[in-house]
C-alpha cells in the first residue's frame, strides 16, 4: 500500500531507534559503519578482506553434496541456502570494528546470531520469492551483513539480483497486519516517500543493513547470485520475543548458530579493546595498541602551511586555539589586501584539537603566492582549491575556513545546515553571503608558468597511455574536424603535443604534471598549448565520455522521458513536491533523474534541502554570464511559486552545457592565452568585462548562442525544483539592492550545490 509512513508488518516491540550520540570512542571504519548505520539504516564496505576462494570452495561442495541437515532448496529451485560451517569467514567473526559498529548501533548486548549462504538461480522471477515485494522483516531493529562471493552490478537491467534498500526508513515504527498481502508495499510509494539505494559491487565487499528499514530483492536475473550473511540481534531481544510467543524471527531458524562460547570471544576482543591496559592488553597488539596522535592541523592548500608557533607565541591560551596569521619573511603579523589587520585568528571554543602541545600553530604563505581576502555573494559555497583550510583532526575531520563578517573573524563549516555560511562570535545565524574569506594560490606570474619535471615514473606512462586511448576511444572523426576548423591544430599533432610536453609541472595546480593534470577535474590548466585547443579538448573530451555514462545507464521511465529535453536545454524545471518525499527529502524520483542529468551515480546519500535567500548586493560578481568549470555540473535550486522577474531569477543560455563550434570557438578565445583572469577566478566569465545577461544578450547571437533566459517557477505548482549544468553559461538576474530572493538548496557542501563533482574522466562504467 502507499499511505505515508508507519505501515507494514511488525509489533511494538521493535525498541526505539538506537543512539547515535557519541561515536568518538570507535575506530574511524567503525564509526563511518555506525554513522551511515544510524543516518540510513545501510553502510556499505568495499572489501571484509576475506579469503573468497577458500568460501567459494567450501560453498559449491555444500551446494553440490545437497546434504539436507545443512543446506535445503526451495520448491520451485529458485533458490537455496545452506548451514555449512565457513572456517574462512573467520576474520569477519574477529573482526574488531564491525563488532563495534554493530554494538554501537544495536546496543552494548548485540551478539551475532549466526550465518549462512543463499544461492539465487538465475531464472528466479518475483512470483518465487516473497522478498521481491518491498517489506521489512518484522523483527525490529537488527543487522544483516552480506558479503558478495562474486560481482554484483548494481543496475537491476544487469540481472545480477542486487538488494534495494529504501534509505532512511529503518526508524519505522511498523503496524501490525493479519494478512500477508497487507503488509508489503508498493514500488511506487516507496520510490515517492524514499531514496532508494541499490546494493551492489565488487566481489568480497557487501553491507550491513538494518531489516527493519523497507527492502526488497531483484529476483529476476540473467545470472546467480551467491552471498554469505550475518545476523545480528541484542542479546536481550530473542529470549522476551520467545517467552511472549511472538511471531517473530529471532534469531531466524534457517542459519549455522554461533556457539555461546564464540560469542565470549568476540566479547573478550571488545573489553580488551576497549581497555588496552589491562591484563590481555598484549594479546591483540594489532588492535589494541595506542593510535599515534594526530595533528591538530594539515595542509589544505598547495600555498600555505600550518606549523608551531615560537616560543612568544606559546604563550598564547592554547586552549582558545588563537592563530598567528604570517607571511614567509619575518615574524610579523601581516596585513592582507592593504584593507584590513588581521593578527590574530580565533578558532571558536566548540572546536577541541587532539594535540597536546601548548604551541599555537600558525600559518604562513609562499613567497611565490598571494594571500587575499575575496568578497563571496550569497547561495556561493566558497570551496574551491585555493581556499585556506584548517582541519580539526579527530575520527572524523571537521574542515573549516576563515571568514570575516562585520567586523568579526569567523570560520566556514564544510558540512551540516551552516555549510558554506561565516560563523562569527556575535550572531546567533551565519551570514551566506556578503563575506570575505581567506584564500591564498599562485601569483599571476607563477600560475602560468610550468617547468621540466625531474623524473618520469610509472604513473607518467600510464598516463600517457590513458591520455592517448581515451581520445582515440571517445573522439569521432567530426569532433577532430570541429577542433581544427577552430584552432587549424589536428587533433594528431595536438594529442602529440600533449604528450611531448606531459612531464612539465604546473605550478598553480602543485606542481602536478601536465599530463596529469590534464586528466584531472582542475577547472582550467594554465599551459602555453592552451593557444593549440589543450582546454577544448579536455571540454569535449570530458563531454563524449559523459554521453557514453549515459547511454549505458539505467533508468526509469521518469528520467527517460526527461532527456531529451536536458540534452537540448541543460535545464529542467520539475514539481518539487513530486520529487520529494513527505518530509521534503529528495526521493528515489529525484536521485534517478539525477543519474540521467550527471551521468553518474547521483547523489552518495538523500538529499536535505535547507533555506538559502539571496539577497542582492551592487555589483554582485554572480551577475556576471559565465560557466563553472569544463565539465557537466549538475546544480539544484528551488523556487517559490511568487518568484519572478524582479526577484533576480537566474538566466541560463538555453544549448550552452554542448560543445557546439560556436562555444568552443568562444572557449579558445577566452582561454588561448591563459588570461590571469581566467586563472585565478573560481568560473570562467563570458567575457573580460564581466557582462550580465542583457549586456552579454547583446553579443550571445553573434558567437553563435541562444540568448540568456529567465529561469521562472513553473505555474500552478507550489514550488519549482530546477536542475541545471552549470557547465552552460549562467548567471544571476540583476535586481534591486537588498532585493531577496527566497529559494531552497541541498544541505551541506559535500553534494556541491546538487551531485558532487566526479572526475570526469574516470573510467566509464566506474562510480
């Protein structure tokens, strides 16, 4: 059925959702377990490090002998499971941070119940098998963990049986139903009301997963589908379950049980863990013994550095975290920008620091790099390669940047509801936009430069082999032409070119090789063969490798009919309440059409979509017509219904994301002599005078684009989801100042603005 939450099968019995409090005790992959466990009820682990030939073996002998005490075959043949004792899977049983992620979850008491193996035939159909319909497993809060014995694509088309899991749905509290066909749930409410994930991947990975969030198996299949799985209860669940007389299967009767005495062991391994002074300290040396520190602070900029500060310095409150802010020469404070005296940096009190060391780190910058403090407009998430990280260390990293706001220094979370907002002392909200905030790259005569790198390794052939069989594979013979109509280079000397100079190191991009760099998502690689089309070639490159991901992709009918559309405009306008579930969570609706939009796997988790009102300021540098970067980008924004005109909507030139001669005869103009503007700004401008849509409407038609069009809410909807390639060109409207314009964005930065930016040339058919 599909009437919202709360349906299903169940009893009330199933105890409230498990606390995701404190997870600083755990080991960093057990508390990203535990983490993804409470946020979506599903983690995934790419390799248990296990012996898959050694299961293998043992497993086909069991299938194959048939032996009814330990292995049985359903009726139909659909299916089989079998009991036998897997010595192999040893290492997983030990293994000392799924054990904690698990107790973390499901409670200090949390044993595992026992294992076995099924086999799905390749001609299984959804008629054979109960679980191809969506359901939980009516036994509360518990953890089955699969680990995959072969590959399994993650596309249901591909036939190779993965599981779907509808994320964020494992805190149901479920009703309970006397028949059966009441509790099961239709494919439509789910992909509505959820982001549905499909499970697949590499053999020896898997998941863990709580059963009672709403899942399903793709029973249909081209293949079989053999995976070992784990169950996992609290201790003190199965003996109430079994003294009321429920109906519910705990521990599920069909599995090798764990002995009493094994689960003591893992216990044992846990305490000793947990208490690596104690009397077994020795006994489990690898993985009790004492993590080295980590330091307070990193490098996240190829042109500054954080150190210890000098004795005066030391004398500074250490528990305040005040920073020296220094350049290269001497010891003075320095004044960036000849605006304003920044001497001091003060991290906020909330953020601890694992050193011990009553030194205060300080920063200091390149001599060969400038240091400025650059204004951001609001809905602008200001992360980008330059920008002056420092890091809070712990199990898990907590980025900031430096801001400055009214006065005040500040910081600029990287994730949560503040992402992308200044953070000052006085305010009780962040300010996203209107902000300066610290960035530091090379200056404008180093930026361009390059010189010979000193040795060539493997890396640098592979590279070059890479380099040469991509172009040859996804450049027709008409992309060649189009490239030396424009430039008069053939695409043959240009690829050479390339090569002959790909060891030469790039100093703004770190003194990373051309040839790397050239294979990378660096938005624009400042290189003299620039002047021969080195950036369109990596534009269209980029572009033919994105349309193959596409074409081998697997969509519903929803994306399908979209996209043809998006192939034309580079921008769709969609209902948002279709696209969203109840809670205004973005669905498996919205996550397929963003597939089809990226070419790419979507969104790593449910999008959360946040308030972020632009307000307009004069001179905004957002009402500038410009792209982000070389490649598709897809971007999300969501407009009220009384947005219009006067709201400073964005404009987007309709066609512009294709690499049409007209773009990329534009492209090379703007590109050709690596302008340092074109370097240092975070997006490449339409033109060197920075024009707004109506100015720039003026000379759009004579490079060959369509004109810059107002992005209005569709009528008669409440509210408009616009998903757009920022690789097209795109601006701001011009509006009043102190105009603003309400809209929503996806939370966070860790989704840049809608589905985080992949290099895009990977490996087709790779994530």
């Amino acid at each position: 059925h599909g009437h919202g939450h709360g349906h299903g099968h169940g009893h009330a019995l199933a105890h409230a959702p498990p606390d995701a409090s404190d997870l600083t005790h755990l080991d960093a992959s057990a508390a990203r377990i535990a983490s993804a466990l409470f946020s979506h009820g599903v983690a995934e682990i790419d390799d248990f490090g296990l012996d898959i030939a050694a299961l293998n073996e043992t497993i086909d002998e069991a299938f194959a002998k048939r032996d009814s005490s330990v292995t049985s075959v359903a009726a139909n043949g659909a299916s089989m499971a079998t009991r036998v004792e897997l010595p192999a899977l040893e290492p997983l049983i030990m293994n000392a941070s799924i054990n904690a992620a698990v107790k973390a979850y499901l409670g200090a008491d949390a044993v595992l119940d026992g294992y076995k193996v099924v086999r799905l035939a390749p001609h299984a159909a959804a008629a054979d098998n109960i679980a191809s319909l969506w359901h939980n497993d009516r036994a509360g809060h518990r953890l089955k963990l699969f680990v995959r014995l072969h590959d399994v694509d993650p596309r249901s088309s591909a036939g190779s049986h993965p599981t779907l899991v509808a994320r964020g749905s494992h805190n149901l509290l479920h009703y309970s139903f006397e028949g059966y066909e009441h509790s099961r749930y239709t494919d439509e409410f789910v992909r509505s009301e959820y982001s549905v994930v499909s499970l697949g991947g590499k053999m020896g990975s898997g998941f863990i997963f709580d059963t009672n969030t709403i899942h399903k198996a793709v029973p249909e299949g081209l293949r079989g589908r053999t995976a070992v799985v784990l169950e996992y209860h609290s201790a003190l669940k199965c003996p109430v379950i079994h003294a009321l007389d429920l109906p519910i299967p705990c521990p599920s009767g069909d599995q090798r049980l764990v002995q009493r005495a094994r689960r003591h062991a893992i216990d044992e391994q846990a305490a000793a863990r947990a208490n690596p002074g104690g009397a077994n300290a020795g006994a489990n040396e690898t993985h009790t013994a004492a993590r080295p520190p980590l330091p307070a602070y990193r490098l996240a900029n190829q042109c500054v550095s954080w150190a210890d500060a000098d004795a005066h310095d030391a004398a500074l409150a250490p528990v305040a975290l005040p920073e020296v802010l220094r350049g290269v020469h001497g010891n003075a404070a320095v004044r960036l920008n000849g605006e304003k005296p920044f001497p001091y940096v003060v991290a906020p009190a909330t953020i601890t620091t694992t050193t011990t060391t009553a030194a205060s780190p300080v920063l200091s910058v390149r001599a060969d790099c400038a240091a400025l403090w650059r204004r951001y407009s609001f809905d602008v998430m200001p992360l980008d390669g330059n920008t002056v990280w420092w890091d809070v260390m712990g199990t898990v990293p907590l980025r900031h940047g430096l801001c400055f706001y009214e006065g005040e220094l500040g910081y600029v979370p990287f994730d949560g509801r503040d992402a992308g907002g200044c953070v000052t002392p006085s305010r009780a909200t962040p300010s996203f936009g209107n902000f300066d905030m610290l960035l530091a790259f090379p200056n404008a005569n180093s930026a361009s430069r390059s010189a010979p790198r000193e040795r060539r390794d493997a890396q640098a052939q592979d590279d070059e082999s890479t380099f040469r069989a991509l172009v040859d594979k996804y450049l027709s013979e008409s992309d060649a032409a189009m490239l030396r109509e424009i430039t008069g280079v053939p695409l043959s000397e240009l690829v050479q070119d390339v090569v002959a100079a790909g060891d030469t190191v790039i100093e703004a991009l770190q003194r990373t090789p051309l040839m790397a760099a050239v294979l990378s998502a660096a938005r624009f690689v400042p290189h003299a063969l620039n002047s021969r089309g080195l950036h369109l070639l990596r534009v269209l490159l980029a572009e033919r490798m994105s349309d193959r991901r596409r074409d081998e992709g697997d969509y519903g009918d929803d994306a399908a009919r979209l996209r043809e559309q998006w192939l034309r405009d580079g921008y769709l306008l969609l209902d948002f309440d279709k696209y969203t579930s109840s809670q205004g969570v973005g669905n498996a609706l919205l996550e397929d059409v963003l597939r089809m939009t990226s070419a790419s796997p979507g969104p790593t988790e449910p999008l959360e979509f946040v308030n972020r009102q632009v307000v307009h300021v004069a001179n905004d540098p957002q009402y500038a017509l410009h792209v982000d970067t070389f490649h598709p980008v897809i971007k999300l924004w969501v407009y009220d219904h009384n947005v219009t005109l006067d709201s400073g909507p964005m404009h987007y030139v309709p066609g512009s994301h294709r690499s049409s001669v007209g773009k990329l005869r534009w492209l090379y103009e703007r590109t050709r002599d690596n302008d340092p503007q074109v370097i240092m700004e975070p997006s490449l401008r339409y033109d060197a005078a920075n024009s707004p849509a109506l100015a720039a409407n003026a000379k759009l038609a004579d490079t060959g684009f369509e004109l810059a069009t107002p992005v209005l809410p569709l009528p008669h909807v409440p509210r408009t989801l616009i998903i757009a390639d920022t690789s097209g060109l795109h601006c701001r409207g011009v509006a009043q100042a102190g105009a603003a314009r309400p809209q929503l964005r996806p939370m966070g930065a860790h989704n840049d603005g809608g589905v985080k930016r992949l290099n895009p040339f990977r490996p087709v058919g790779a994530a």
